[in-house]
C-alpha cells in the first residue's frame, strides 16, 4: 500500500501514486493545510495535457483517486495543484 506523506500535516504534500503501472483507478494520499480548489492533470510523454479536472476538497489528508480508464497506455506525469503547493508524480497506464 502507500505511505502517507512525510511532511508536517499543516504542508501541502503528495505520496507515489499506487498501483503503479496501473490498468484502471490509481490513487495517492494528499494533503492540504486548508481546504480549496485541487487541479489534477494528465502529461504525457510529449509534455501535452491530455486530462485535466478541478476538485473541491477539505483540508487534511485525503485519498486521491486517478481514474485512468480513458488514457491510451503510456507514460504520464500526473501533476497536482493545490492549496499551499503544486506535485508531480509518474504514473504508466498498461492495458
């Protein structure tokens, strides 16, 4: 499974995201020092934004679930913006 993230819990901090390669949903562990608009996007290895979505979340840590059944296989950085900070992390999408 996944660590949580080892910052202070008032940071902004992101962990691996797991399963990773993956075939459908991923997830990483967020946090949030307050809570605020979160915008989860998709690279891909050219560098293209080929997803982007906003969510609205409540301070603290939360599971953040990666839907990835849409994308074509392939390697992605997945990059995440929120309150207090931005993360990126790679993430392979197998069929």
């Amino acid at each position: 499974m996944w660590s949580p993230p080892r910052r202070s819990a008032n940071a902004f901090a992101l962990s691996a995201v797991g399963p990773n390669p993956t075939r459908g949903t991923a997830a990483a562990l967020l946090s949030l020092p307050e809570a605020g608009e979160v915008t989860v996007a998709f690279f891909d290895a050219l560098g293209r934004q080929v997803e982007r979505e906003q969510r609205a979340m409540s301070a603290g840590s939360r599971r953040l679930g990666l839907p990835t059944g849409d994308l074509a296989p392939g390697a992605y950085v997945v990059r995440v913006e929120g309150p207090g900070g931005t993360a990126t992390r790679r993430i392979t999408v197998m069929r």
